[in-house]
C-alpha cells in the first residue's frame, strides 16, 4: 500500500502536469491521427484491399505517437530540473519508474482508444471489432511503455536524446509490434483465437519480462 | 552530524574532489566557497546522494551514504539553484506532491504551515511559472523543509537572486528554525558567506584551501583570504 501510494503520486502528478500544459497528449492524438490519414490515402490509390494493411497501420499511428509521449517523459522531468526532486525523495527508484511507467502506459492508452474510432471508419471495419482492438492496445500499450521508460530515462542523459530514444527502443520493440499486429489481424479477420494464442502469449510474456527487467534496471540508469 | 573524510570524486580521469575531509556539528550553518569548477556542487551532489563518491567515507548522523541512502534522503533537504519544482503546477500541489513522497502526515496542513512561513499563501494555487525568481526559491525552501529535516543542503540558492530577494532569502534561512539544523551552503558570494555561515571553508581545486569561525573573521580578512587561495597562480 506504502509504495502504492507514491506510484499513484507519481503518476497522478504527470497527469496533473498534463492536463495543465496540454503539452503531449493534443500532439500525441494529432500525430497519431495524421499518420492513419495519410496511409489511408496512400493506399487508397493501389491497394485493393486496404484491410489486410490496417493492423500495420494502426500499430505504426500507436508507436510513433507513444515514442512522442515516452520521449517527452523524462525530458520534461530533467528540463526543469524535478529529475532530482524526485531522485531526492526517500523513495525506491523502482517506484519512481512505475510511476513513470503507468503515467506513460496511460497516455499512450488513451491516444489509442480515441483514434480506434477514426481508424475503424477510414477502414471500413466492423464497429463490434473496437472493444478487441482495444485490448489488444492495452496490453501492446504496456510493452511499449515498459521497455519505453527505461530508455527514455536512459536517453536523456544524452545530446541527442530525441533521435536516441526510437534508434535504442524500436529494434528492442519488435516483438511487441509483430504479436500486436498479428492478434489485430486476427480480430479483424475474425480467425478464430486458437490459432493466434500464441502471439498473445508472447505479447504477455514480452510485457512482464520486459517491465520487470526495466524495473531492475530503472536505479543503474539514472545513478550518475 | 556530517562527517566527510577523504572523499574522491572523479568523472573518467578527471578529478573533481582530492580528499576532502569536513566536519560539521549539529546545528551549525557552514558555509563553503570557491570558484567555478572548485567541485561545490558535486560535494553538494554526493551529500545528497544524487551522485556515487569514487572513494572516501561519508557520514550523515551516523549513517553511511553508501550503505543506506533511503535513510540519509530522509534526513536532508537540499535547495539548489534549480528548484526542483514543477512549474504548471500551484506551489500547493508541489509541496502536497513532494508531502506523498516523504510521508509527510496532515500534508495539507503542513503545506499551509510552510507557504505561510515562507510568505506564499495566498499565492498558493498559481504556477508556479507564475512566480518571480525570488518567489520560487522561497518556495523551494519550503519544499526541501516539508519533512522537516535535520539537515539542510543549500547549493548556491542565491544565484538570480537580485540582493533584495537575496537578502529575504538570507532572513529566510535565518527564521526557519535553523538552528535546529545543520545547514551546508555553497556560494559564490562572500558577504553571503560570511554573514550567514557560523564557519566558512574555501573550497580550490577540490580540496579544502582554508576554514575559518566567523567570529574569528571578518569579510575584508575573507576576501584576503579567499584571493590568496582561490586566485590562480
């Protein structure tokens, strides 16, 4: 409950700051949005069946707007100098990262529940395929924060800390990717689950794995 | 209640700290200054363990900075040029936010206690970005004393500070219960220096060049002193 309590701080924090700037979810929701446009319309011109590339689509609107949120995370925190103030704290540092974590997680959540909506109509889809869809976002969403704020803080110790977070995170990211875009294939196609089980469970796997090992890690990286 | 003895500080082959060794009792304000680059703000650093001694021995009332960090952060408040704050947020939801992390109990009323103190209520729901330099140093006190602590680490607090704020920055210090405390502040100012510290210490080239009791001083024999250890040869 005692460290619990300070991840919610943590966490609620970030969205208090958010709410107030407005500065990453709007760009976050605009970006995501422009990136779902702009392949609709491209393959619009040759593809003759837009849905067998939506899943794609979809997944590369959610990573390129997350690695804008995660790259946000801790520059805004280092910027203005609050790194310290919470490095300062008698708190564990794994704390501090799952707080950052699921501040990040829940960012990039809500940008993906808000452009499944655009993205279903611009590709003519079933509206009773959303509530998957969404779940798979969720769980994709955790892999990519997961492994995202370890490097974000690694990252911005760094010059050029913007072009090093997606270099360092989308080699590392694709697993997440492939099982999140095949189980969003299948809900799309409607195949039955028997036979995608398995990249659920490498998407589930790849998140406990990998949000624990950025945990262990979290201390060893913004030590100086 | 600080006790540093032979402490090493280097960055690759760069050496930052040369074996410093300090005591400070209970309750004493020292203050330590130097040139740019004479290592005050990685000494600071170290203390409050935002950075690893490469050797050497520190102790904050009795505990290892090495060996029990969580205990040592609880025991210190460190004010540094940079606030530390969050500036979209209110001075209320920084110290209630920073209150979570050090389990301060009746946040909210502690929170009041300080802006109060530190001559803030009323401006307590603002941004903080809203306030002016002075302002938000008074407000970075307030927040590195939210746990109350008995140790109290200022690194160069007044840098930006034009001399009326500096100066309500000294009175500041002065009033909050000091005495209480052990305070360790770097500056670069020695009227600073010599008018708030009960011990000032000449820091050149990592190493301690010179300390003396303010009593057994004044700011004309400091600045003597402070151009013979600190001017380059």
């Amino acid at each position: 409950m005692h460290h619990l309590r300070k991840i919610w701080a943590i966490m609620a924090k970030d969205l208090a700051v958010e709410l107030r700037t407005r500065e990453v979810l709007g760009a976050m929701f605009v970006f995501a949005l422009l990136v779902i446009f702009i392949f609709n319309f491209a393959f619009e011109l040759r593809v003759e069946d837009q849905r067998t590339l939506a899943p794609g689509v979809l997944w590369v609107a959610i990573t390129f707007a997350g690695m804008l949120g995660l790259s946000r995370s801790f520059i805004r925190e280092k910027d203005r100098g609050s790194l310290e103030g919470l490095l300062l704290a008698p708190v564990d540092r794994g704390v501090i990262f799952l707080g950052k974590m699921l501040g990040n997680a829940l960012f990039i959540a809500v940008i993906a529940l808000i452009i499944l909506p655009a993205f279903v109509i611009l590709f003519n889809l079933s509206a009773a395929v959303m509530p998957q869809l969404a779940m798979i976002a969720v769980l994709g969403t955790i892999g990519l924060s997961g492994v995202g704020t370890l490097f974000s803080a690694m990252a911005v110790h760094t010059r050029a800390r913007e072009i090093l977070l997606p270099v360092l995170l989308f080699p590392l990211i694709v697993p997440v990717i492939l099982s999140a875009v095949k189980l969003s294939a299948a809900v799309i196609d409607n195949v039955p689950f028997a036979e995608v089980q398995q990249w659920l469970s490498l998407l589930v796997v790849f998140d406990i794995v990998f949000a624990v090992l950025s945990f262990l890690f979290f201390d060893y990286v913004v030590e100086e | 209640m600080i006790e540093i003895k032979g402490l090493i500080k280097a960055f690759g082959s760069r050496l930052v700290l040369r074996g410093i060794t300090l005591h400070v009792d209970a309750g004493e304000f020292v203050t330590l200054v130097g040139p740019n680059g004479a290592g005050k703000t990685t000494l600071i650093r170290i203390l409050a363990t935002l950075s690893r001694p490469s050797a050497g021995r520190v102790l904050l009332g009795g505990c290892d900075l090495n060996e029990d960090p969580m205990v040592v952060r609880r025991m210190i408040g460190l004010v540094s040029h940079r606030t530390l704050l969050y500036d979209d947020l209110s001075g209320e939801q920084n110290l209630l936010f920073y209150a979570q992390l050090y389990d301060v109990a009746r946040p909210k009323t502690r929170a009041e206690e300080l802006l109060r103190q530190v001559g803030l209520w009323g401006r307590q729901h603002d941004p903080v970005s809203t306030y002016s330099r002075g302002m938000q140093q008074r407000l970075a006190i307030a927040r590195a004393l939210l746990h109350n602590p008995p140790v109290l680490l200022l690194d160069e607090p007044d840098t930006g500070l034009d001399r009326q704020a500096a100066a309500t920055l000294g009175a500041l210090l002065r009033q909050t219960d000091l005495g209480q405390r052990t305070v360790l502040m770097t500056t670069h100012n020695l009227e600073y220096a010599a008018a708030w510290g009960e011990r000032v210490a000449i820091l050149v080239n990592g190493q301690i060049a010179f300390q003396t009791n303010r009593s057994e001083t004044d700011l004309t024999t400091l600045r003597a002193q402070y151009d013979h250890y600190a001017s380059p040869a």
